[in-house]
C-alpha cells in the first residue's frame, strides 16, 4: 500500500494556506520559466501503470490539488505516470510533489505518440518532497517513470500528490545537433573498451549521445557525458564504434568518426587445435555436397571450422557438419576442414575427401561468376535485352554488364555523397514502360538526404537528371535504398530510420517507411495517409528500422525484408496503411500489440538481409553477416520451408535478382563500410534455379 499523506498540524483554513505559501516559495525559488510558459498539465486526461486502488487514480496528480494524489500498486517496480497534454508542446519545467512514496531512481520522459519515449530527465539520487525540474524537450505526452523506489523492502508503491507540467506551444525544434567529434577508444581490454569524444553542438541543448557498432544500438549516455565505458565485448573481435547526439525534440546528429579497433585475446593461447578427422561425405546432390567430420580439440576451446576446395574457402561452420553448395553436376571435388580457436590460431588440415556430385539439378543450382568488382554492387536490374546494369556504391556510377561479363560505364550519378558508412548510390529499377520511355529510377544520399532521381538511359549514357523526391533522412548506417515498381505499377522505395526510432512512427518523417509514388514522382492519390497532406501523402507503410528488400510476388504483392539491431531480423508481407512496430517492436519481441507481425523472422547474425527476390512465388533473401542466400516457400500468406545456401562460400551477400534466362543473379559485399571507392573485393554471380 502507499502511505497517507503527510500533515500539518492546525485547522484546515492554515494547513491550506500553510500549503499555498510553501508552493509560492518553491515555485519562486525555482528557475524562472519564460514569460509565454504556462502550466499545460492540469485537468488533462492522465493514465498509469496499475494504481494502488480506486482513490489513488493517475489524474490525482494533474487535478491541482495536493491533499489528492496518485499512487502506484504496491511494491512495484518500475512504475510510471503519464499526461497527455492534446497537442505537442515545448516543455520547459516539471514539478513532482511526492507523497511519503517517492522515487529514488525515475525519468521524465516525452513523447509525440505515446509509444516511443525521450528521456528529458533522469537520476539515481531522487529526494522526494518537491522536486522542480527545468528540462528542455517536445512532446503531446509527458511521465514519470519510476525504476526504484524510496521505500524499497516495503509494501509502499509510488505516491504522487501533484506532477505539474510547464511549457509552450511554440514551434518545434528541427534543428540537429552537429555531429560528436574526435572520438577514441582507449583502455582496449578482451571484454571492454573505453570511449571518448568531444561534445556536440546544438541550438537548444544536447540531451544524450547514443551509442553504436557497425550500425547497431549499443546504448544511450546522459548529454553531460563525454566517456563510456564499452562492456561485454568478445575476444579477438574487430569493433567500429560511433556516437550521434540527440536534442530534447529527438532530432539526431549525423554520426561521429569511427573508432575502430580489434579487442585482443582473452588470454595468451599460442596452441592451435588438433586437426579434423574423419572428414567424410554423408550424401551428394547435383549440386551440393554433404560433409561431416570428428571434432578438433583446443587447449582452451574451438570455435569454428572452414570448409576448403584446395586452397580456396567454400563454406563454414560452427558444429561438425555442413553442405557446400553452388557445385557443378557430375564433378569430382576435393575437400578438407580447418579448425580455429577464439584466438585465430588455425589447425593444420583434416584428411581429404573426393567426391562426385550426381548428374541432373537442384532447385538452387550451380553457380557461375559472372564477373567481379573493386566496389560495391548495391542495386541490379536487368534491360530488355538480358544485359544487367548495376549500380557501385562508392564509386557512384552505374555500369551496364552482359551475361558473358562485358561490363560498359554509363555514368556517374551526380549529388551521390557517402556516409563513411552505408550511404551512397543504393538502388535501381527500370521503369514498366522502359521500353518506350527508357526511364532508370535511382535511389542515393546526398550530403543533406537519401533522395529519389531519375534519368533516361540512351545508348551507353545516363541524360537528363530530375530529382523526383528529397527529406528522406540520411546518417552513417539505416539509409534503406531499395526501389521496386509494383504491379500496380507504382514505385515503391525502402527507406531507413536515419538512426532515429522516433523516425519510423511519425508519418511526416519519410525515414523508417515504404513509400509509393507515381512514376513523375508524385504521390498516388490513393495512399492512405494522403488526406493527412506532407511527408505522410507518400507513406505506404511505416514502422520500419531499416528496408533494404523488396519484391512482388504472382498476386501482386509486396513482400519486404528489413534489418532489426539486435534480436530479429524480418520478413513481411506489407498491408496499405500497416504499422510494423518499430522502434517499440523488433520481429516478435518487444511491445508489438496492434502492430502488423512479420511472416518470417531470423536471429540477427544468422541473416542481416540485404536484397529479397521472388521467383515462380520463391522468396529468395541475400544476407549479409549471415553470408548465406535463404530459398523460402510461399505457403499462402505465410512462409513454409526455409532452407540456407552458400553459408560462408562467397561472403557477405548484397542483391539478388531475377535474370530473363530463369536464373538468380546475386551480388556479393565484401569490405563494405567506409564509403572509400575502390577497395572491395566483390562478384556478381549467377545461381541456376531448376
């Protein structure tokens, strides 16, 4: 239960003006507010978490009077209380006048949409009594969450006699912060690190850095701090870490530099594990054959093995078996096992097995290297006549390429800017009516934006550029990229969050979202948020983190693969209007009632999806850390059999797509994160589907 209220002895007329003169001194005593700040608060419609029975009802707090209050269920943590306040407002001060139960660890926390939160205010040292708070932040909502109490060991909740909320309704911050600067990792140990940068700049205040590795959310700081202290890292790991402010209205900076570095050994192990033995075939197809062996031993523990043909690598595995894929009918291959520790030191080969693969075909069939690249083949598409054309990354030019390997420059792609990360010239898509209009649709980051262009493919030359749609928000990683005509024939584009959550749910925000446009680069009068005018005209669906596949299968349907930080990857299957979650739903975990569930999900390092392809109703996914190509079978509206290829054979895979002749094509990734033209080391490869 929560404990009565504290009171002062006297008749009631001096306890209330007892009361009235104590809050006119803490309010004096406060900083002052600005002149056009008000309190927003009061007699607004108010919610919580489970209270601690019917007189203790969350909208206590905001009624104006203290000899009422709210409290929580008993002995429960966390707990919280919130107010919407019927409009987005600037937030400038907030004042808890606690009961006896207080918090002694809580954050104040606002947000537009009563999903995703900003803290504008957190600590550790809560003192109950009146706290009045200045803080600086945005948001229609506003609460107290409460993550430890006063009274721990005690049956008391939570007790708030009044939560009063101060601020204006004036215009928005839209102004992000500048980038972090001069970051440095130090203090690099087996399982930690320490990071440290320069401040960011803002026009309001800096609020909090969040932190990165390679795209994926670590963790947030408080804007007051300028070091952290990285833990639960891997031994003999490469890391690239980087930090983006945010402001109190959620607007986030562009990334710092990358610290990059490769945490050493867990300790000194100099011992290689014994060989593999009893390397043998446990079955062969026409195109794959089936491997298994005895397991190596280590002085400390092996940690994984490499599949050999010579002195080539063609697949790997963390347990004793795998099948190699992408083999030539009714051939003799020759393999072998290698076996590395947590260290690196790598066994001296197995014994050798020679096979010979059967005659006929597999559905995923036997792979042909069309040709390679020293960039990055991002987006792929096919003309008329069966030659490709492709578009590298980094080095920001489209090249058109035969399927014997004759590769022709069109041009570069004007305005193109790298993010010294994942941005860049991203994807590409020709029009339905290519033939008679020879239109090529392109997808790339500028210096300001990620933007939709397009121009007119005559000959071997790209003429007459037009922007076609610009805001899409840009950062180092989650800049989406994908383009894919519907059957409606609609350009539908994948963008990403700009490593902003807050992005993804507000559908004025292009970022976070499939959009759809007319092939002028309008937009479709029937989108469903079109009545709701701006950014939201273009939104199809929303929701996302990051979209980087999409495809149309025999009905006419979007089906598209996105990338999640740190628990699922997904797979979807997009309805007009749907709401897919993100940032408050990641695949299935998470808060994700009321929110459009995925057909498929995978744990994060066994996918990391790149392009999505569908062949004779075959979903075909490229993965990227899972360096493997998932062959999934449509069943209806769901997805039945699930089966991996290629695992570890050709690295990081980017794009696959549909050729004339009723192969796959696919792209491989391999150094892909610097925006550095040039230095990768890449194919482009044809995968037979029988």
């Amino acid at each position: 239960m929560a404990p009565r209220s504290r009171r002062l002895p006297g008749k009631t007329g001096i306890l209330a003006t007892a009361l009235a003169v104590a809050v006119t001194s803490l309010v004096s005593a406060a900083p002052q507010a600005a002149a056009a700040d008000v309190l927003l608060s009061q007699g607004k419609p108010a919610t919580g978490s489970a209270s601690g029975g019917a007189n203790y009802a969350p909208g206590n707090a905001f009624d104006g009077n203290a000899g009422t209050r709210w409290a929580s269920k008993s002995n429960t943590d966390p707990a919280w209380v919130r107010v919407d306040l019927g409009a987005s407002a600037n937030i400038s001060r907030v004042r808890l006048q606690w009961d006896l139960s207080c918090a002694k660890a809580y954050r104040v926390e606002t947000s537009e949409n009563d999903s995703t939160w900003t803290s504008i205010h957190s600590t550790a040292d809560g003192k109950g009594g009146v706290e009045d708070l200045t803080v600086t932040g945005r948001g229609r909502y506003v609460r107290m969450y409460g993550t430890t109490r006063c009274r721990t060991g005690t049956s008391y909740g939570y007790s708030l006699q009044e939560f009063q909320v101060f601020g204006n309704s004036g215009p928005a911050d839209v102004e992000p912060p500048s980038p972090p600067s001069d970051l440095v990792a130090s203090e690099i140990k087996s399982d930690s690190a320490k990071l440290t940068w320069k401040a960011a700049a803002d026009n309001v205040a800096v609020t909090s850095y969040d932190i990165y590795n390679l795209g994926q959310f670590q963790k947030t700081v408080p804007g007051n701090a300028l070091t952290t202290v990285m833990t639960g890292l891997k031994p003999n790991v490469n890391y690239g870490f980087y930090v983006n402010a945010r402001d109190a209205a959620g607007n986030v900076s562009q990334a710092s530099n990358t610290a990059e570095f490769k945490t050493p050994p867990a300790q000194d192990d100099p011992i290689p594990p014994t060989a593999p033995k009893n390397l043998r075939s446990t079955g062969a197809t026409a195109n794959s054959v089936s491997l298994a062996w005895d397991p190596a031993t280590d002085n400390v523990g092996v940690t994984r093995y490499e599949i050999y043909t010579g002195a080539t690598k063609v697949g790997d595995a963390t347990g004793t078996s795998a099948t190699i894929g992408g083999r030539t009918a009714n051939t003799e291959y020759t393999f072998t096992v290698k076996a590395f520790d947590a260290v690196g030191n790598v066994s001296p080969a197995s014994n050798a097995v020679t096979v010979r693969t059967r005659s006929g075909g597999d559905q995923v069939g036997a792979v042909t290297q069309i040709a390679t690249d020293n960039d990055v083949p991002w987006g792929l598409a096919f003309l008329p006549n069966g030659d490709g054309i492709y578009s590298r990354r980094d080095a920001q030019d489209i090249v058109r390429i035969t399927p014997s390997g004759q590769k022709t420059t069109l041009g570069k792609v004007p305005g193109v800017s790298g993010t010294n990360g994942e941005g860049g010239l991203l994807g590409i898509e020709l029009s339905p009516t290519f033939s008679a209009d020879g239109l090529i649709y392109v997808y790339h980051t500028s210096s300001s934006d990620n933007r939709i262009v397009r121009a007119k493919i005559e000959g071997n030359t790209l003429t007459g550029w037009q922007t076609l749609l610009t805001g899409i928000p840009r950062n180092k990683f989650h800049n989406g990229g994908r383009l894919r005509f519907g059957a409606d024939g609609k350009l539908y584009a994948g963008t990403g969050d700009g490593q902003n959550g807050n992005n993804a749910q507000n559908k004025q925000n292009l970022g976070g979202k499939v959009l759809r446009l007319n092939l002028d680069g309008s937009a479709p009068s029937d989108n469903p948020f079109f009545g709701e005018g701006g950014n939201a005209r273009y939104v199809w669906t929303y929701g996302h983190r990051n979209v980087q596949g999409l495809a149309v299968d025999s009905q006419g349907r979007m089906w598209q693969a996105e990338l999640g930080n740190s628990n699922m990857d997904e797979v979807n299957l997009l309805q007009k209007g749907g709401n897919y979650g993100w940032p408050a739903c990641e695949g299935t975990s998470g808060s994700c009632g009321g929110y459009v569930a995925p057909k498929k999900t995978f744990s994060v390092g066994s996918a990391s999806p790149s392009g999505l392809a569908i062949v004779n109703d075959v979903l075909f996914l490229a993965a990227l850390r899972g360096e493997r190509l998932y062959r999934m079978q449509m069943n209806g509206s769901s997805i039945g059999t699930t089966t991996s290829h290629f695992q570890g054979t050709y690295g990081r895979l980017r794009t696959p797509e549909p050729a004339p002749d009723g192969s796959l094509w696919v792209t491989t990734s391999n150094g892909d994160k610097d925006s550095t033209a040039g230095n990768s080391n890449t194919k482009i490869l044809k995968v037979a589907l029988n």
